[in-house]
C-alpha cells in the first residue's frame, strides 16, 4: 500500500489525511472493498456514531436495562414518575374533619365532666340537708333553781325519772287532813294544773294517796317533788297503815336562793308495794315548812 491511494474501506482523501498510508504499491491487488466508514468530519446526531459495529451510546440508552437495580425512579413501582400528582386541598379536607372530630369528642367529655361534677355535688348537698334536719335534744328546766335529792342513804339531788305508765298522783285532787291546802301562788310548780300543796309547817296536817298497781309486787321508788327554802324539813308517812321508820328528807339543795320559785326539787324513797290497791300516808310532825307539787312511783334501779 503506498501514499495516494485512496482504496475502497478507507475514508476519502479529503477526509483523511493519512490516506497515503495505506494505499496498494504498483501492481498489488487492490484490497477488498469493505463497508464504508463514515468520516469523522460528517455531522451525526449525538449517539449514533458506533464503533466496531457496536450499537451507539443513545441506541443502548433506549433500551431499557434488564437490572432492577439501576433501573430509573420513575420506571419503578410508586415511583413520582408513575403516580398521580399530590392533591392538597384533599389533605386539607382531611385535616379539617379530623380537627372537627377531636372537637366534638372534647364537647362530649366537658358535657360528661360537667354532669358528674353536678351529681356529686348535689349527693353531697343532700348529705348535709338530711344532717342538718335531724332533731337535736336540748336540756329542759322543770323549774327555776330545781334540784332532785332522796333520802333512803341518798346524800345528792336524784334526776328525775322518765314516766313508766306506773301511778302518778294529782296534787290538787288529792284528799288533804288538818291545814294543808291546795295554793298556786308560787310559780313553777311541775303539776300539770300548776298548783301545789302547802303545808308550811302545819303540823299535824297529813295527805292520803290511794291508787291501784297493775304490775308486779315489791319494791318501788315513790318519788315527792317539793320546794322549800330552810334545811331539815321532813314528812313522816306510812304505807298501807304501815308507819316507816325513815321519813321523807326534804333537804334544802338551792340554799343560795331563798325563793321559793327558784328552789323546786325532788327526792325518793324505796317501798314495798303488794298488787292491786295502795295506800300512802304523809304527815307533818314536826318541821315540814314545804309546798308538795308530785307524788308518783318509779321502777326502782339496780342496787336498791
């Protein structure tokens, strides 16, 4: 091959410049003619020049790849290339009923709180109503500067006992012996008529009680509320026509008072008293300046 040639298979002259290179010297067989090799001088699209028969750069890049793992996002599943665009004003709406929801479920559980708070606050009101109209149990005064004492060993004043459906006597009705009368000039007296009997120091003067007992024989607590307002006073009585040797001890328990108003008391002594009818006898015999107001029997207390 000698300069000049420009044998088939080879650029053209004017293309290549080293055509001379491979030209056939005088009387060598001209090569055989070969595909037509474009010059590198002529204008092609990007990418389609090949190479040794090798399909070009764009041609491969068309196709797509056979490996997953360089495969392009968008050829992918889910891929921002395959999928529909965002929508926002969906996602707004989703937002704006969400917050709704949370709304009504706050409102409900106020309503709820504010119901219970109600009906724990009214239980309580109620509580502290029914406390309050519970009756409540003051201290009576039977009578200004009242004090309850006995005899039969008793030294203190006695409390008065509760009625027990046994004999009470009626002091202005009751049969009276000598001066002894039935007054109600002084106040305070216990008896339901508000009246008394006087004796004061009128000796000799007596009063009979006779009543029936409908319960059972034996010993009882006869009770004789009084005022006075001297110490040592005393009633001798008798019962059933039986005189006792121990008289009734009107003793004097208000003595910073000498009113007579101010000085209403009572004592007791223990009797013996048989089934059906009885009777009691009192008497002034000697010191008995005193007004009687009751007379009644109580069931007697242990160790009488």
């Amino acid at each position: 091959m000698s300069a000049g040639n420009t044998g088939q298979g080879t650029p053209d002259d004017g293309d290549d410049p080293f055509a001379y290179l491979y030209r056939p010297e005088a009387g060598q067989a001209q090569p055989p003619a070969g595909p037509r090799q474009p010059s590198y001088n002529q204008v092609r699209p990007v990418g389609e020049r090949t190479f040794g028969g090798q399909q070009g750069y764009r041609q491969q890049q068309q196709q797509p790849s056979p490996d997953a793992r360089y495969a392009a996002p968008e050829t992918q599943p889910g891929g921002y290339g395959g999928g529909p665009p965002h929508d926002r004003r969906r996602a707004d709406q989703d937002n704006r009923r969400n917050g709704l929801l949370i709304g009504a479920i706050a409102v409900v559980l106020a309503v709820v709180l504010g119901v219970g708070a109600a009906i724990f606050f009214s239980s309580g009101d109620g509580d502290d109503t029914a406390g309050g109209d519970q009756p409540t149990s003051e201290p009576t005064d039977d009578g200004a500067g009242e004090d309850e004492g006995g005899t039969g060993g008793e030294e203190e004043p006695e409390p008065e006992p509760e009625p027990d459906g046994l004999p009470t006597a009626d002091v202005s009705r009751l049969p009276l012996a000598g001066d002894a009368a039935v007054e109600a000039t002084i106040p305070g007296s216990r008896a339901e008529s508000g009246s008394y009997i006087a004796l004061q120091n009128q000796q000799g003067s007596g009063i009979t009680w006779t009543f029936e007992l409908t319960g059972d024989p034996g010993r009882y607590r006869l009770y004789t509320g009084y005022s006075v307002i001297s110490d040592d006073q005393t009633l001798s009585f008798s019962i059933n026509g039986m005189p006792r040797p121990d008289p009734v001890n009107l003793r004097d328990y208000n003595e910073n008072s000498d009113a007579w108003e101010e000085s209403w008391q009572s004592t007791y002594n223990l009797v013996d008293l048989v089934e059906g009818e009885n009777t009691i006898e009192f008497t002034c015999a000697d010191s008995c300046d005193v007004v009687i107001d009751q007379i009644y029997l109580s069931e007697p207390e242990p160790g009488d």
